[in-house]
C-alpha cells in the first residue's frame, strides 16, 4: 500500500499600508472607496505615464523581510512581467525578479508541541492589480473593472514547500499576519483583502524501507495552487479537501493534474478554475522607468536595530518576566496592543501589590475590551474584587473559634497527626461563611487557634 506525504508551500500577499500607491501619488486607502476614484495616468497604466517609487514601501518591505529573518539584499531592482489580464491595463505588472529586496529567510511556527522552521525562500514587492467585480445590470452580466487597487505596494512572501498539514499552512500564515501586525506596515485583513494567501498543494509518496534518502526528497511532478480564499478557516478546509482529493487520484494510480483551484465555499470543495500544465512565460525584463537600488550594510543595519521586539521575542520575555503559563501569554502577545495594555496594568498594579497572574486572569477571564477599560481602571476594578473577598479577621475568629467547639473529635485527630482533618475544619468554616472566602485566611486563622 502506497502511503502519501502532504507537501505545501505558502505564497502570501500583503498589501502595505502606506499612504500612497507604488509609483504615483494616489491614495493607497482605497477600500469601500468609490469606483476609480483613486487613479491617475500612472496607475491606469496610460502611455507615458512615469513610474516613481515609493520610498516608505520600500522602508517597510525591508523591515518585513529583517523581521523574517531574510536577507536584505544591498542591489535591488524591479522588473516587468508581461502577460495579459483585464485588471491589468498596461499588459505587465512591475515585479521583482531575479534581484528581490530579500531572500533566503525563515519563520518558526509551533506544529503541534514542537517548534518548526520553515524556510522562506523570497519576499519581494509589486504593484497590485485592478479589480474586477461581476454583476448583472438590466438582466445582463456584465464585469466592472475598479482600479482603485491598481498600484498599491505589494509584499509577496514565498514559502519553500516545507509545511505537511493544514494545521502547519494556517499557522505559518497566522505567524505572517501576526509580524505585519507587530510592524504595524498592514492591517493585513484576509476578509478585506489585503492579505491573500494561496497555498500549493501536492502529495509526495513515502518509500518505506528506501536507503537512498534522495528518493523520498524529491518532489512531486505536479503542483496545485489554491486561490480565492479570504480566510484561515477556509485555507485549512481547502487543503484538507485537496489532499484527500489527489490522495484518491494517486491512489488510483495516475497523477493530479498541474492546475490552479478555487475554493468553493457553498460546496466545501476546490474547483478547477485553469490547468497551468506549462510555467508561463511572462517575459521578465528590467523595468526601463525605474533605476536600480544600492542600499548600505549600515542602512539595513540600522532597520535591524529599529524593529520593534517581535512576537516571539516578546513570548519568551513575558513567561520569564512574569511567570505566566504558555496559554496566557499566548493570548497576552497575540496582538502588540495586547501586550501593551498588559504590561501598563502590570507596572499600575504593582503599586497595589497585584501580581501579573491575577491581571492576567481578569484581562482573559473577563473578556476586558481594552478600547473601554484603561489599565488603571482595569487594576481599580480588581482592588475591588478582591476586597469583597476579603474577611474580616475579628469576624473570622468567632466563626472560628465557634466551629473548633462544634467539632473537638476534628481538633483531636489533627493533633494527632490527620491532615485530612485540618480540610475538613476549612470546609466547615467556609460553609458557615456561606460565601467562599480565601481558604488561605481560613487555614491560617485554624491553625492559629490550634496552637497550644
Ligand atoms: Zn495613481
């Protein structure tokens, strides 16, 4: 029986948020805008429109590449790649090709409890396409082109195919979204479209017992990519449907088809959407209206030093500096404003002698909207809290000193030596207490009494 080994690879869009598009001046904020209300010559794609590039994309590209652990390379340049697309006007998009901004990085993500590397092979910048919108007007289908989108500063981030399941594909994306976020260069929002992700997908078969370990490294002779998918929910449904799909073609004993598939969402299945048997030749050529790129080693040192700490730096600081268990700082450093609010509510409660756990549980358990609560509010609350669980001792000790007499035969088998009996004593404490007051206190305050 043949057994098959997933192998996926992530091709990750990003759009930047800068306020300008690529290589003209027009708003790059162009979602829920009117229709081509952000164009000008140059993002139409009109004849002898001259392209400028965007310094600050460029800034923020370098940094996501630092940040991705790549190489930033110090010779840079764009590139055109021809082909033909209706929300392409100028029959080729500005792209990088053979001298990418950075190369050869990597990001560790968690498959199930051990920590993976998974190597990026590029990530580089282009300019975004027009969109195209179907719609039927006066019972007619007809397709709209908005080029609003047109020109707005793209990252594209290309994974090797080193990741084997969906859970791996999603949580290498979600680490990418998370990095964007930390850098604060996108919102990298899937639902609006600023960070698309299409996985490739093909099933390796696994030779047992080979003692050539070059055969089970080679790859599978087919690929299918993934596309149209606007969440990570439905990337991980797409890929599981996928594998099992080339699962039964393999073992049916032909070979998937080279293609690019859609998800389906109505259905919970992938579609064909065009087979690729042949790499397209998109005629690369170095863009003639846009001079190559030297940076210094300084400059991109100098980013280095500038980057913000990144989530798993943050991670491993939080469980040192505050003793906390791996599940809340996860959820503590999922966002950087998270992080943020967490650490101000610490340094205000610290005054109030609160522990980071016991802000870290009210900021959790609670649900807190850190919009709503500032974090001196959110400590204030928490005073509050535990001062409504707190005793008062005078009252404590006649209750006490009430529940020792009721249960002398409990008293003399602790002295004799059961602890069990000292829980008991808690417990009938607690009961008469009729709230739940700090076990502690009441421990304490028994054996105080105990004394002899
Ligand atoms: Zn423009």
């Amino acid at each position: 029986m043949n057994q098959f080994m997933p192998v996926i690879g992530l091709e990750v869009h990003i759009e930047l948020a800068t306020k300008s598009k690529m290589f003209c001046a027009c708003s790059a904020d162009y979602f829920g805008a009117k229709p081509n209300t952000h164009v000008c010559p140059i993002c139409l794609g009109l004849p002898g429109a001259m392209p400028k590039a965007n310094k600050l994309a460029i800034e923020f590209a370098q940094r996501f590449a630092l940040a991705l652990n790549c190489q930033v390379q110090l010779g840079s340049k764009f590139d055109r790649k021809n082909y033909f697309y209706p929300d392409l006007a100028k029959g080729f998009q500005i792209s990088q090709y053979d001298l990418p901004f950075s190369q050869k990085g990597f990001l560790e993500i968690l498959s199930g409890e051990k920590v993976k590397k998974i190597n990026i092979t590029r990530a580089h910048l282009e300019e975004d396409t027009g969109k195209l919108n179907h719609a039927t007007i006066s019972g007619r289908r007809v397709t709209l082109i908005d080029f609003n989108r047109s020109g707005v500063p793209l990252m594209e981030v290309v994974s090797e195919p080193e990741m084997n399941n969906a859970q791996e594909a999603k949580a290498y994306a979600q680490k990418l979204q998370q990095i964007v976020r930390y850098l604060k260069i996108s919102d990298a929002d899937m639902e609006k479209g600023s960070m698309r992700i299409e996985p490739n997908v093909s099933l390796r078969k696994v030779f047992f017992g080979s003692k050539d370990p070059k055969v089970t490294k080679v790859l599978p002779p087919y690929k299918v990519e993934l596309k149209n998918i606007n969440s990570f929910k439905f990337a991980e449904k797409a890929i599981n449907f996928e594998i099992e799909r080339q699962r039964k073609i393999l073992e049916s004993g032909e070979t998937p088809v080279q293609e690019t598939r859609g998800w389906d969402e109505k259905n919970n299945r992938t579609v064909s959407q065009r087979s690729k048997e042949l790499a397209h030749d998109y005629r690369y050529f170095p863009e003639p209206d846009l001079t190559p790129f030297t940076f210094t080693q300084d400059y991109i040192n100098q980013l280095a030093r500038q980057l913000p700490e990144l989530p798993d730096a943050k991670i491993a600081r939080f469980q040192k500096e505050f003793q906390l268990s791996a599940y809340d700082v996860e959820i503590l450093t999922r966002s950087v404003d998270i992080a943020n609010y967490f650490e101000e509510a610490v340094k205000a409660g610290k005054r109030h002698q609160l522990t980071p756990k016991q802000i870290a549980n009210t900021l959790i358990n609670q649900k807190i909207d850190i919009d709503e609560v500032f974090p001196a509010k959110l400590v204030q609350n928490i005073i509050t809290q535990t001062q409504k669980t707190q005793l008062d001792p005078k009252e404590l000790e006649k209750i006490v000193k009430k529940v020792l007499l009721q249960n002398l035969k409990a008293v003399n088998d602790y002295k004799k030596g059961k602890e069990v009996a000292l829980g008991f004593l808690v417990g009938q404490v607690q009961r008469e207490l009729k709230e739940e007051g700090g076990p502690r206190q009441v421990k304490e305050m028994i054996l105080r009494k105990l004394k002899p």
